[in-house]
C-alpha cells in the first residue's frame, strides 16, 4: 500500500473515530438516551449496516466473476453450485454465510469492542469532554506501544520526536482546562482505551478487516442486549438520541473500523497508537465548526504540534520500511 494511500484511508478513521466522539456527547450530555440504550443501538445497527456492506461487495463480486453464459446471452441467474452451497453438502445457510463473512471475527475481539463501546458510553455520562478524550487516548496509546516494544519495536530518533510533539501538543491543548475527573468514570475511559488498544492490535493479522469487522459487531450484539436488559429500568431515549446512536454505529463506528482495520497491517503498533492522538484535535476542530466553539491561538498550536509529529512519526519511518523490505511491515 502506497504512502498516500495509508495516509488518506489513517485520517479518514480518525475522522470517523472523532465525529463518533462527537455524537456520543451529543447524545449523552443532553441526556437524548441513556448509555446502555445508545451502547445496544450503536453495536446493532453498526451490525446491522456492515451485513448489508458484505452482502452487496459479495454479490458485486460473484457478478464480477461468473463467467458469461454460452450464446451471448445477458441474462444471469445467480443460482449456487451444488459444490459450493451448504445445502447441496446437506448443510444450510447462516447468517454468517449469507453476508460472506463465515469464520471470520472472533470472541475475544467481539469482547474487546463491546467492553470499549459500553466503558466509552457510561464514561461519558460523568467526564468532561475533553478529560474523556485525554483519558481515553492515552490509554489506546499506553497499550499500543506497550505492545509494540514487548514485540521487539523500537521508536527511532525521529519517531521519538514526534511522539513528544505530539503528547506536547495534546497535553497543550486539553489540560489546562482539566479538573479531578470522577474515578468512575475515569476507571471506565481507561478501560475503554485499553480495550480499543486491544481490538486496533488484534486487527492487525485479519486478512479480511470488512469480514472480521462484521464477524466481531455481531458477537459484541448479544453483550449489548444483555446490558439493556440489566439497566432496563433506567432505560429513556428519544429520537435524536437513537439517530446520533445509529449513525454513530452504522457509519462512523462499522465504516470507519473496517477502514482502520485495511490500514492497519501498514502501520507499527507504536506508529498505529500514535496516530489516534489526532482524534481528540479533530473532535475539537468538529466542536469548533458544529457547535459553536470559538478558535483560540492555544488550539491553532496544539494542532500544528499533533499532527506535525504525527506526521513525523508515520510517513517517514513508514518510507524506509518499505524501501527496506518490499513485503512491508509484519504483522501481529
């Protein structure tokens, strides 16, 4: 995968991932819904969306690969061979094989999603913003680089800068408006973080990132009807708050992990944590254009510091490795 691509598909779920933190706070701080309810809607219509997302890419490409019929003829009938139909070896269809996405995903992963949606949902119901995202990132990237330096990465000398940049420029841009955050809810984003960290690096061997993404929200569903069904009497939603949950889940959540997922394998572990910390300055940027924020000096710097060291720490050492090794970066 060439630089500019990495580079386009990395900010496009970052943007995803910050215009996901900004419909959660929406839903949640005006009380549109409670957590458990917009935790239930996000994993299931994130589910949901993705199966039409592998159904419509598998009947794209058996279009794409059956081959013409003898005459000339136009018309095709979809019909399955004996050979590759579970019901022609006496078997039936599942879900799973209807949407072309059999075998793929994983408990454990599925855990790891469900245990970020929900700790990310009921964080935010007591944090600030800005201490939610703090937390949240700081976590991803403890975990991810942890990681990576227990598989044998070493951040070089231009990494190292831009990762004190990049902190610099976060810590700059959030803190100084920091109180004590509660210690539930920041034991919360901190297990959300460690989560996300978790499911990024487990992401990084899935041949398939659409299938495994699928696979996972479908497992992670049951997890969240048992937590409605435990919080059902503090259950109260209205229209927005299940909207701001459906596009959170469809598109922002399902769309943009498939995507991180595909650029994931191109990315170090150290680099893949590093990247994410933009995320709190997009939700920013996003609070600035859509809710009426004004811009300050201190966030035009931060900015600059964030995403330069990003920039710093992925594109340049992401050149040499491929220069190196053909074959790219290994997997984990």
């Amino acid at each position: 995968m060439s630089s500019v691509r990495i580079f386009v598909l990395t900010l496009l779920a970052m943007i995803a991932f910050a215009s996901n933190s900004l419909l959660c706070r929406a839903a949640l701080k005006q009380i549109h819904i409670d957590a458990a309810t917009f935790t239930f809607v996000r994993i299931f219509s994130g589910a949901v969306a993705l199966c039409l997302f592998m159904n419509v890419r598998r009947k794209i490409t058996v279009d794409r690969t059956a081959p013409p019929l003898a005459g000339g003829s136009k018309t095709r009938v979809g019909f399955p061979s004996p050979q590759s139909s579970p019901k022609g070896r006496g078997g039936s269809f599942s879900l799973r094989e209807k949407v072309g996405m059999r075998g793929s995903g994983n408990w454990i992963s599925a855990l790891a999603l469900f245990v970020y949606a929900a700790g990310f949902s009921f964080a935010y119901t007591s944090l600030s913003a800005g201490t939610g995202a703090l937390l949240l990132f700081g976590a991803v990237q403890a975990t991810m680089i942890l990681w990576g330096l227990h598989k044998g990465e070493r951040l070089d000398a231009i990494q190292i800068v831009g990762l004190v940049a990049a902190v610099t420029g976060l810590i700059a841009l959030l803190l100084p408006g920091l109180s004590a955050p509660p210690a539930i809810g920041s034991i919360l984003m901190l297990g959300a973080g460690v989560s996300w960290g978790i499911y990024s690096l487990r992401g990084k061997g899935e041949q398939n990132p659409a299938s495994a993404t699928t696979g996972n929200f479908i497992r992670a569903a049951p997890f969240a009807v048992a937590l409605s069904i435990i919080f059902l009497m503090q259950t109260h939603l209205d229209l927005a708050g299940v909207t701001f949950g459906i596009i959170s889940g469809a598109i922002t959540s399902g769309l943009g992990y498939v995507i991180w997922y595909s650029v994931l394998p191109d990315l170090k572990a150290a680099s893949a944590a590093i990247v994410q910390l933009s995320v709190p300055v997009l939700a920013a940027t996003g609070g600035i254009l859509l809710l009426g924020e004004p811009i300050t000096l201190r966030y035009v710097l931060a900015s600059v510091a964030v995403l330069g060291g990003i920039a710093f720490v992925v594109v340049t050492p992401l050149s040499k490795d491929q220069t190196a090794s053909p074959a790219g970066q290994s997997r984990a």
